[in-house]
C-alpha cells in the first residue's frame, strides 16, 4: 500500500500497533484506492499515551524555554528539507492538489514550529508586580498533557498548531487525528523526534467519535484543543466541563464575504473564489455567503462563472490541477445534497453542480459551484456545507449588509472588499467573527490570532495569544518585612 506507516499509532518515541482496535482503512480520495489500514486506539493504547505525556512532561517543563524553542525550531528546518514529501502525502491524505499542498500545509506547520521555537525565550516571562515594598510576580506554568484533536482538511497544519504552542510552554501532547486523514499527524511525531523531542512529549494515536471520548474524559488531561464541527465541540465541551477541563474550539462558520460597488472587482472575485473553492472548499474560515452590492451584480457574476469555469480539476498529484476531490464519500454525498437543496429552494445555479468528466469515477469530486439570488433564509445560506459551493446574495446598503451577515449562530470570520478605507472599518468593527480580512480573504499566517466567536468557538490558534491557552499563571505575593496580625 502506498502511504503505509510502521503501525497506526506513535507513542513514547515509537511507533505502536494494537490489533485488538477496530481496522479502518485510509482512502486515496482522487482514486478510491486504499492507501494504508489502520487499527483504532483501544482503551489500552489510550492509557499507555497519556501515561508516557504524563511521565515526560515535568523533565520538559523544567528545560529553558530556550531550549525548548530550539527543538523546534529545528523541526521546523526538518519539515521545510522534507516539504515535497510531506505534500505528496497530505495530497495522499486528504486528495488536496499538490500546487496547494506544497506551498500551503507542512509550510505552514513549520510555521507554527518555526514562530513558537523563535518566541519561547521571550514570550513565557512572567511580570514583577510593586506593591510599595512588598512585591509580587507571575509565573506562566504549562498546563500538562493537553490533547488535541484534529479535523479532516489540514491534517498536518492541525496538528503542527496544537502541537507547537502546546510543547514549546511545556506541556505534552497526545494527538488525534480525523479517522479521515490519519496519516500526516504521524510523519509530524516522527519528525519531532528526529529534531530531538524526548519520548512521550508528542503521542499520536488514531480513532474516530468512539475514541475522541476517552481522551476528554481522562483525569490525567488538562485540556483538549480541537478543530471540528460545533457538534461535535458542543459534545467536547460539554464532556470537558465535567471535569473542568481547558478547552480551546476551533468550529465552523458560514462566514461573510462583502463586496461593496467600489472594490477591486477582479480582486474582488478571487478573494470569493480562494475563500470558497481552497482546498475543494474544506476551509472552516470560507466566505460562503458572498453579497454583492446590486449595482455590480451582473458584472461580478458574470466574470465569477467565467473564471470558475476555467479551474483545472483532475489528478491531484498533477501540478496544474486546481481542484481536487472532497476528502470522502460521505462528504461529496453531503456537499450533493445541499446542491440539490439550493436549487429545490430556488436558488440560481450559474455554474457547476455536478461531476467533472475528466475524473475518476471511483474519485469524490464535484465542480466547483456557484449559486446566484440566494436568500438569508436558503438551507444553503444557513448551514455549513464545507465544500466548494459559493452563495451570492445581494444587499443594498453598508447598514443592511452589516445586520444580514451578522445573522448567523457562527461567528468565525469575515471580509470585506472596498477601496473606501473609512467604510471597510467601520464594517469590520461591526462584524460579529473572530478573524477578520480587508481586501483580501483567509490568510491566516502563523503571527496573526486565528479563532471565532458565537457558536464558532473560543480561544485562540496561533500568535502570542495561543500561548495564554496552553498555560495559566501563578501569582506570588513576597512580604518583605514582618506579619502584621490583629490577635
Ligand atoms: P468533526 O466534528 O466530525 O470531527 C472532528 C474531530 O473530532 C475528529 O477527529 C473526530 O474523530 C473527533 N470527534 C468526533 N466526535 C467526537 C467526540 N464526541 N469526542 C471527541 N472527539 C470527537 O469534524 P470534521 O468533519 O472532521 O471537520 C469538519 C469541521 O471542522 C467543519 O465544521 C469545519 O468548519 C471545522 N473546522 C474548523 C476549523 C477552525 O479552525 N475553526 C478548521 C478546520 C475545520
């Protein structure tokens, strides 16, 4: 098979196998060809990686910072040597076209290591507080073994952004990815060893929502940072509550993109068109629901469809091609069923819609989609569909705009196109998201927070504020003269 690793799982600086958990296997999604068979975590294989993060996570946490940062750092030098075969097998993994994948996933976790590795000196002090003679100070301390749990689309971006925050303040980790894409969580472990992590500091092991279950529930986690759906972070969070456990929850969105009649329109439109076809639209940050101000209607659609219709899709393993397959059958059949919806609903289809002819058969692609005279109230404008199904709406005014957008339960992100400086902060400063874009849509480099608000979650990925999630603060009061006591 070929992307088979050693064993399904990497614990304590090695690869692990345990036949007793359920096989799965992992599926090329361009060919439907099975690429690896994997064996679910079982109970056993749970215990044996929280107790190798709890036995090594003290010895990390009393290294420098320093010291810390520059395994990573070195890490990252690893990941960018090897960024071509990281890429194919992210391609492998989740079907995304290589064009992408070599400029945008192990990249961008080599990022997260490179960021992390190079602030650690400076970014985990604490602060000296005066108080008239006495005096007290913080110390930012690691959490301890933190969990992470991954989605399905940036397999190794996922676990690079939990995992460098996470080890670089002194916890370990153990990390789960999507049943959907468990291969690159792997090479990451791997490579993180290779850089010099010790043992049990980085544990990966493999499982779906029966598995996920038996990390949040453990009393020896401190926290669970995951990325997935507001289901499934409604059920983390609330089992996490339980035992009063942190949580940072990076969900999903149906965020807004708004194109005023004064924006660069052919910017404009590839801004809508990364924000929404990017990796066959598994993007959790998308600007799904496009407006479009009425008096640019015609032209912005017009040169949306012509464009769309030139975006090459085919083998995604191809340089040229641009489009590559959903990750799953299960996936397509949803994305599927909202096209169908959106056109029940009466909706405009102006391109797209169906299967590429060009493709596999046994592949799960669609075409990239664009629905035109969609309403606020349309299934399609509602609920996240996470594939590459545009909505464009149209608005009349900046106030209508503003409160149609702001409509939603989710709370992710939001753009704005304008060439009038004053309006598009004005509009941002009242759009309900948590990561926000002026003139362009979803770059998210590694410096900048990353994370929604509403039912899009909390915390924060990335930049210094991922820091605060992975530790908390002790604060100590030193007396400097005697006890003054009343009895
Ligand atoms: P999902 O919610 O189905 O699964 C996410 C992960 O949670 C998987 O690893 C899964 O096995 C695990 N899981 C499922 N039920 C669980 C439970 N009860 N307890 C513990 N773990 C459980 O999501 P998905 O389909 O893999 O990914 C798509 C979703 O992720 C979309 O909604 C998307 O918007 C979101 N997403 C968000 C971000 C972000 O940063 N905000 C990034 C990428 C994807």
């Amino acid at each position: 098979m070929k992307a088979q690793p050693p064993a399904s799982h990497f614990i304590d600086g090695e690869y692990v196998e345990d036949i007793d958990g359920a096989a799965f296997d992992s599926i090329y999604p361009a060919t439907g060809e099975v690429i690896a068979r994997l064996h679910a975590a079982t109970p056993a294989i749970v215990e044996k990686a929280i107790a190798a993060a709890k036995r090594a996570q003290p010895e990390w946490a009393a290294m420098s910072p320093t010291a810390r940062g520059r395994i990573l750092k070195r890490a990252a030098e690893i990941m960018r040597e090897r960024n071509r075969e990281l890429s194919e097998l992210e391609t492998l993994d989740t079907g995304k076209p290589i064009q992408e994948t070599i400029v945008a996933d192990p990249t961008s976790g080599a990022d997260a290591f490179e960021f992390f590795g190079g602030v650690a000196a400076a970014a985990l002090n604490g602060d000296y507080i005066p108080l008239g003679g006495d005096f007290a100070f913080t110390k930012r301390v690691p959490l301890g073994v933190c969990v992470g749990i991954g989605a399905w689309n940036y397999p190794q971006q996922i676990a690079c952004w939990k995992g460098a925050p996470a080890l670089v303040a002194g916890n370990a980790m153990v990390f789960k990815p999507s049943e959907n894409t468990p291969l690159g969580a792997l090479k990451i472990a791997e490579i993180l060893h290779e850089a010099g992590l010790p043992k049990g500091l980085y544990n990966v092991i493999q499982g779906d929502r029966a598995t996920g279950p038996l990390l949040v529930n453990h009393k020896d986690v401190a926290k669970v940072s995951l990325t997935g759906s507001v289901e499934t972070g409604r059920k983390v969070a609330g089992a996490a509550a339980s035992s009063l456990k942190h949580v940072t929850m990076e969900l999903g969105g149906k965020s807004p993109l708004i194109v005023f009649d004064d924006a660069d329109l052919e910017s404009a439109i590839g801004g809508a068109m990364l924000g929404n076809f990017y990796s066959t639209g598994q993007v959790c940050s998308n600007g799904t629901r496009v407006f479009v101000q009425k008096g640019i209607k015609d032209k912005f659609l017009s040169r949306l469809k012509e464009r769309t219709e030139k975006i090459i899709i085919g083998d995604p393993m191809d340089e040229a091609t641009q489009l590559g397959p959903m990750v799953s059958r299960a996936q397509l059949d949803k994305v599927f069923a909202y096209v169908e919806k959106g056109k029940a609903e009466g909706a405009t289809l102006v391109t797209g819609g169906g299967i590429p002819n060009n493709v596999s058969a046994e592949g799960t692609y669609i075409q990239p989609t664009v629905f035109a005279d969609v309403t606020d109230e349309m299934t399609i404008c509602r609920e996240e569909i996470f594939g590459p199904v545009m909505c464009v709406l149209d608005f009349d005014n900046e106030d209508e705009v503003i409160t149609r957008a702001n409509g939603t339960e989710f709370g992710l992100s939001a753009g704005v196109f304008t060439c009038d400086l004053t309006r598009a902060h004005r509009v941002v400063d009242q759009l309900e998201a948590g990561t926000l874009w002026i003139n362009t849509y979803n770059l998210a480099p590694v410096e900048v927070p990353f994370g929604g608000s509403k039912q899009s979650g909390f915390g924060r990925e990335n930049s210094l504020a991922a820091l605060n999630h992975y530790t908390e603060l002790k604060s100590v009061y030193v007396a400097m003269g005697k006890v003054e006591a009343p009895y």
